[in-house]
C-alpha cells in the first residue's frame, strides 16, 4: 500500500491539544487541510497555561484544518469513549491517534504525595492505553491508520529513575503500550510508533517545572516534534511500524538538515532531554550541553 501524499482530510484525535506539543502536532497537520479532535480538559482559560480546546480550534481552523474541541478527561473511560464516537460521527472515522496527554511530578519518592503519583499513572499510562483501545476498531477501518505515542524510548537505565521514579514509571508506561500494541496490532496493518525529543521542549510544562525563562531558552519549539509526527503518519502503516524515534534522528534519516530554525535562542546551548539514550548519535552538527 502507498502513503498518502500529504494529511488533507485524514481525521486525527489528538489527547492534550489545546497547548504545546499536541498542538503544534494539531497546527502542522491542519496546514495540509486535516481534521482534528482536540481531546483536552481544559474549557476556561488557565491562569498559568494559555489555550483552551476552542482556542486551539480557532488556531486549527485559521491555519486549514477542521477543528472538534471535545472536552475530555483521559481518566475517565466514558469521557474517552464519548470523544472518539463524536470524533467519528463528525469526521467520519479515524485515521490517526496520538497520545500526548501526560502528568509530571520530578519528586523522589519519599516526597512523592500517592495522589500525584495515582494522577500520573491514570493520565500516563492508563489513559493511553484507554484512548488506544476505544480507537482501535475505527482505526482498523482506515487506509493508513496511525498511533503514536510522545514517549521515550525503552533505556531502561537507573539514571532515568532514581531522581523520579514515579514519573519515569509512569511515562515509561506510555512506551509499553506501544510496544505491546505495536506487535497486537501489526497483523491489522495499524502502525504504532513513538516519538521523543531529544531537548527539552519549548512548552508550559518546562517553564513552570524545570527551569522557568532559562530552560526555555536552552530548548526546541515544539515544531520539531509536528514535524516529525507529520512525516511518520505519510509513512506505510503496514511497514513502518514498533519504532521508537528520536525526533532530529528520525528528520535527519528523512533528510532534514536545517536544525537550528527549530532552537528557540541560537545562542543557548541546547538541554538535553530524560530519558534520551545515547544511540542513535544527534545529527551531523547538533550539538546538546553535557553540564
């Protein structure tokens, strides 16, 4: 089976697209005129995180794309349910799925509040494995149909642990699932893959829990990763499927040179982000710090 040769029309459920990365995936994808349901909790506007679902669907709308703002909390299986059918009823069908909806708490564990920790496993790992399952059988029904995780790959080394481990549990469950769904789902010609950056990403999240102004100028805009997502939704889904992508990696083997637009300060060296191993290599010239 051949790709198709850009987005138009294709139907993408996005989880956490009103801000950051899930919308910067939403925006890219609306530019080649497809159709986005923006599954996020967030209906009034945040006093310290900008966007709301119909924010995003202005911005969606404005930038060629179709836009469904479905509120829906990824904890909650008849919110999850009840935004894929709508999302199919009005588009309908499915195409794409991409969890990208996460919690984060960076506390050892003795500090770890059992709430916190029940948050990130129920948005994490639970809720992605909930929206995969409920998208499954409309997904089996498209031409080229995609899941992709915004999860790290599996580097199972007690360096990504020991600061968090609640967190890197939980976020390495985002991984499994699409390790275990990409071979589940490989015989239906559904492609499972996840994408991860290598820097930190330019998004509310790092300036409000990992460094504020500086770390923010230290990262990449969350572009790349739209980028890279757009590129592994054109490819075959029977074929290209169980991979676990590094963001400027995966755009360099797809020719990608042009790094730098992608730096939010050119003069700032670049943070690396968790989780990254040290295979594959950055790209010829990219450069990330090491203090």
């Amino acid at each position: 089976m051949i790709a198709p040769a850009g987005l138009a029309g294709r139907t993408l459920f996005i989880t956490g697209a009103s801000r950051g990365i899930g919308l910067a995936i939403a925006l890219r994808a609306a530019r080649d005129g497809a159709n986005i349901a923006i599954a996020a909790k967030t209906e009034s506007p945040h006093p310290k995180l900008a966007g709301t679902i119909y924010t995003a669907a202005e911005q969606i709308e404005a930038a060629g794309g179709r836009a469904l703002p479905v509120a829906c909390d990824v904890r909650e299986e008849a919110q999850v349910k009840a935004a894929i059918d709508k999302c199919v009823e009005r588009f309908g069908g499915l195409d794409i799925v991409v969890n990208n909806a996460s919690a984060i708490s960076l506390t050892p564990v003795a500090d770890t509040d059992m709430r916190r920790f029940d948050l990130m496993h129920q948005i994490n790992a639970r809720g992605t494995f909930m929206v995969s399952k409920y998208a499954v059988p409309h997904l089996a029904r498209a031409d080229n149909p995609h899941i992709l995780m915004i999860a790290p790959p599996l580097d199972m080394r007690e360096k990504w642990f020991a600061p968090h481990t609640a967190y890197s549990i939980a976020k390495f469950g985002m991984s499994l699932v699409a390790l275990g769904l990409a071979g589940e789902l490989r015989g239906q010609g559904i492609a499972v893959n996840a994408l991860w950056p290598r820097t930190t990403i330019a998004t509310a999240a790092v300036e409000n829990l990992l460094g504020g102004k500086e770390m923010m100028r230290r990262s990449r805009t969350p572009d790349i990763l739209a980028e890279a997502s757009r590129r592994i939704f054109l490819k075959p889904a029977r074929s290209f499927t169980g991979h676990f992508l590094i963001d400027d990696s995966f755009l360099a083997g797809e020719g990608v040179t042009d790094f730098e637009q992608y730096r939010v300060d050119p003069a700032a060296p670049l943070q690396p982000d968790f989780f990254v191993p040290d295979d594959p290599p950055p790209p010829k010239g990219v450069r990330v710090s090491t203090e």
